[in-house]
C-alpha cells in the first residue's frame, strides 16, 4: 500500500464580479428602520462584512481557489504544486492528480492528513468538478470519503472521535511534535496577495512532514 500524506492551501474567491455579488446581500441590522440609520451603517460597515463574508470562501470549494497542494509519498521527501495565479488552479489539481495516478497506478492508496475527510480530500474533487478537471479513478481517490475509511486514515478523528476536534498544531504538540510556528493558515491568503508563493509552498510541505510524523507515531503503538 501507498500511504498519500496531503495538506492543501487556499484562498478566498478573487473575482471582482463575486465580490460585488456578495456585497448586494449585505443586509443592516433588521433593529435600523430609519433609512438614515441604515445609510449611515452601510456607509460605516459594509465594506467590512463584504471583506468577512468573502473571506469565509476559502472553506468554500464552491467559490474558494486552490493554491498550493503539498503531499508525500511513504518516506519520500514532501513536494508540492502550487498555482501563481487563479487561472492556474485547472492545471494544478490535473498535474497533481497526474503524479498521483502515475505514482500509485496498481496499488492500493492510503491518503493521509489531518481533517482531510471534512476538508482537503472533498475540497480537491469538488473544485475538480467545477473546473472541469478529469478526477483519478475511485481505486485512487476515493468520491466516498470516510474518515475510517480503507482508503484515508485521518488523524484529527484519529485522535478526538467523530463527534471532537483537535488542530493539527495542538496534536503536535501534545507528541513532543514541532508546530506551526509564526506562519499558519490564516495568513496563507494575503501572502499569496503579497506574492509569497514559496512562503506558502513551505508552509505546506511543513505541514506535510508533520501530519507524517504525527501518523508514524500512530503506527508506533500499533492503533
């Protein structure tokens, strides 16, 4: 079996025309009925609860761009691929489900990460799917995605059960573990803004290495 380790980057929708979108569902407090007091709150807050709502699409694979997909095979050493500009995001995700279907083509596939059964693994295909992008075949990636799955070891449920959460930095730590240090995931979109794509590519492959070495530990024990 080929253990997949996967961690993915991403950013809030960049499209003028979206952000446009969700600034006309903005909606004042419904306690304004002066149409002077909604002005004045519009005029002070709108532009703020756009920004907000708009940053809330990088959890959105309906509207949330890939930026950088970070990923090791067994013990080889963490690569990545990464999209400079949202354009490239189509030409990403086929390069890397490409490696993969190349990497693991007749043998079983373990992916492996931390919440990759609610986030990364699902984000990967829905945004395959809304770009248009030829998903691997089910033996390699698999459309039902379970934590427990023959096919994804998640080590968030992992540790905490289905109905419990833990951050992959916490869990770290708690094993004598390095975490994520003065860079994490909320900083991912303005460097990406700023143009820090290799900031970004490292912070990825980090992540890489940790969710490996966190899982190694689980095997260690025998769980």
């Amino acid at each position: 079996m080929i253990d997949i380790f996967i961690d993915i980057e991403t950013i809030p929708n960049q499209s003028p025309e979206y952000r446009a979108m969700v600034r006309e569902t903005i909606k004042p407090p419904a306690n304004l009925k002066k149409q002077e007091s909604i002005d004045a709150w519009y005029a002070e807050n709108a532009d703020a609860a756009t920004d907000e709502a708009v940053a809330k699409t990088s959890f959105d694979p309906a509207a949330g761009h890939i930026v950088c997909i970070g990923f090791a095979f067994g013990d080889e050493k963490a690569q990545f691929i990464e999209a400079l500009e949202v354009e490239e995001e189509a030409t990403q995700l086929d390069a890397f489900f490409k490696t993969v279907t190349a990497k693991c083509y007749m043998n079983p596939v373990q992916w492996v990460g931390h919440y990759i059964s609610g986030f990364d693994l699902r984000f990967l295909i829905n945004r395959a799917i809304v770009l248009g992008v030829q998903l691997p075949s089910k033996l390699v990636l698999p459309r039902d995605i379970k934590p427990w799955g023959g096919q994804v070891f998640d080590t968030m449920t992992a540790w905490a059960g289905n109905k419990d959460k833990i951050s992959q930095d916490r869990l770290a730590k708690a094993l004598g573990l390095a975490g994520k240090g003065d860079f994490d995931g909320g900083m991912v979109a303005e460097a990406w803004l700023n143009g820090e794509h290799q900031r970004i590519a490292e912070y990825c492959m980090s992540d890489v290495e940790t969710v490996r070495a966190i899982y190694r530990r689980f095997q260690a024990v025998g769980y």
